[in-house]
C-alpha cells in the first residue's frame, strides 16, 4: 500500500454530483477502495495558485490509481497527476493543510454541503 500525492483540475460542473455521492455513501461502497477514497476527497483541498484539487489517496494499484480513475476519478476531474507516488499519509495532508477546503471553492456558497 502507498498513499499518493494527487492534484487534478476538477470538473466544477460535475462536483455537486461527486459530493452528492460522497455523502449519500455511494463511493464508500465500492470495493476496495471506496472507504479511503471517500475519505481523501471528502477532506480534499482546493490551490488557488492552479485551481486544482489536492489530495493524499490510499492506493494498492499498479499503474497507480488505477481501478479509482476507472470508477470515480476520470469522471469527475481532469489532468490527474500523481505528485509523489509514496509520500507519508500525515506529512502529506499537513503539506497542504494551509488551502482552503476543495468543496468550499467549487460548490455554491448556499448549499449545504
């Protein structure tokens, strides 16, 4: 297992369904991955300086993020590159602690996230 240094350029008109699914529990749900990968993007960050989304995900692939592209990912962002393929999981989130939450920048101020 390695935890991967993610940044993608979200589909901002897709993120209001990717957010529905995140907290209906549908992405849970998937197999094996669905409970880390609802965890990483639940807690994603946006950086302004690219307007792409960070993340750290769990991963047992090869080629990396390999099943998660094909289920979730590719669905839903663009231009997905794997920053560090092996990064440790706390010192990775604290890289990008500082940026503002992803929901917070790419789903309307009104809603009820």
């Amino acid at each position: 297992m390695a935890n991967r240094f993610v940044r993608a350029e979200p589909k901002r008109n897709r993120m209001r369904d990717l957010r529905d699914r995140l907290d209906s529990g549908d992405i849970e749900q998937l197999e094996p991955f669905g409970s880390a990968m609802t965890n990483a993007l639940t807690n994603a960050r946006y950086d302004p300086d690219t307007g792409e989304a960070v993340w750290i995900e769990e991963d047992y692939c090869s080629p990396p993020l390999a099943m998660e592209r094909a289920e979730v990912l590719d669905e839903y962002f663009e231009s997905l590159t794997i920053v560090d393929e092996d990064v440790d999981e706390a010192a990775g989130w604290d890289r990008i602690d500082d940026l503002p939450s992803l929901w917070e920048q790419v789903l309307p101020a009104t809603s009820d996230q």
